[in-house]
C-alpha cells in the first residue's frame, strides 16, 4: 500500500520569503500523479499543484513550484514570495494512474504560518 | 452555486439520532467521494461513486450508508454515530475519462460534533 509521509506539522514564514515544505512517499508503482492541497482555516482544501511522475519537469503555479525526485520518492513545494493568504493546512497526497487506482492518499499535513 | 458544495455546514447530534449530509457538484463530474477528516490524523477516504456505483468502501461502520441518486449529487445517511465519528466530513468529485480520473476538487465540509 502507498503511504506519504509530511515530517514537518507546522512551519513558519515571514511575509515574502520563501518556504519549502517536505512530502515523501512510499510506492511500488511507477506511474502516478502527485499533489499539493492547500486547507485555509475553516475554508474550502483546493488544488495548489499537480505532477505527473512521468513528466521530469517540476510543476510551477505561480509563486508554488515543485521539487519532484521520483528516484528518492520526494516531492517537496516551494512557496516564494509568501503571503499571508498563504497561512493553511497543506496536504501532500497521491494517486496512481492505474485504471482502478482512484484513491487519493493523503499525508497527515503541515500547518503554515505566515508572520507578517 | 458553483464547485462542490455540502450542507449542512455544522451538525450536532446525539447519538441516538438520524441525519443526512448533503453534497451537490456542479462540475459536470461523474465521480464523487466522501472523506473524514479528524484532528491530527490524514484524511481518510469512506467511499467512492463512479457513475452512481459505488466502487469504494473503505472498511467504514454500517452506521454510515452513503446514496448517490445521480452524478451530481450525493448523501451520507447518519444513524447510532459514536463520539468518536465527530469530524469533518468532506466531499469531492472529479471527472473519470478514458480509465483514468482527473484532479478531484472538494467541498467546504460539514463539521459534525456527536454528543
């Protein structure tokens, strides 16, 4: 079974530096995608950032990029320019692409504070 | 409306009673899940619908029924719950192509607190 793994429970950023928050996990399979969810407090988890393990290039989105390391299972995000919008619960999760693989595994989450 | 939504946003009940949550996705999505989400734990997938059928249950209590009377809509029966089974409760959809299923996108939740 898949596991991802968030070592980091909570973070804290000052107002436009950068952070890097910590994902790994655990696979056999060699196709899957990867996220990152954001949770703001009491609001709706959104999609930050997808990956697809076949794609050698990191996702960006704006001021989030990834650090994809298929071989050392890593998937870290980076957050530039820190805002303090950005103060939520974040969730690494996977997924793999195998036609009956649609679940989602999530990892236990980092809280990010951002200090203004 | 727009997205995924669920109703209602917070719930108490005792344990005695019976209640329904309520998720409606205005995606044009044909797969929907419900999650629970409990302090200091990941979050737990309970069930999974493709098309209407259920594909997925996650070993969950028979106090927990789900229904999925079409594609966009979706219902968590309640009933005997425990206090332990207070947490929020999410839902999602996503849209299920060729084999392969897409981002899913989630609702806002319904906080429940069982007495």
């Amino acid at each position: 079974a898949q596991t991802v793994t968030q070592s980091q429970p909570e973070m804290s950023v000052q107002e436009a530096e950068t952070v890097t928050l910590s994902c790994t996990y655990d696979t056999s399979e060699s196709d899957y995608y990867l996220f990152w969810y954001k949770q703001p407090p009491s609001r709706q988890m959104i999609l930050v950032i997808r990956q697809e393990a076949y794609k050698q290039q990191n996702a960006t989105e704006n001021r989030f990029s990834v650090n994809f390391q298929k071989a050392a299972k890593s998937f870290s995000l980076k957050i530039s320019d820190s805002q303090l919008g950005d103060a939520a619960m974040y969730f690494c999760a996977y997924r793999s692409r195998m036609e009956y693989g649609n679940k989602l595994v999530f990892g236990a989450g980092t809280i990010l504070r951002v200090k203004s | 409306e727009t997205g995924v939504t669920q109703t209602p946003r917070h719930l108490v009940m005792g344990m005695t009673n019976k209640k329904s949550l309520k998720c409606e996705q205005h995606l044009g999505h044909n797969a929907m899940y419900w999650y629970k989400q409990s302090a200091k734990k990941p979050l737990e997938l309970m069930f999974v619908y493709n098309f209407k059928e259920q594909t997925e249950n996650n070993s969950v209590p028979s106090r927990f029924s789900p229904e999925c009377p079409n594609s966009s809509h979706l219902f968590l029966h309640l009933h005997t719950l425990q206090p332990e089974d207070s947490a929020l409760y999410l839902c999602a959809s996503s849209l299920w192509v060729a084999g392969d299923q897409e981002t899913q996108y989630f609702g806002p939740g319904t906080r429940l607190l069982v007495l």
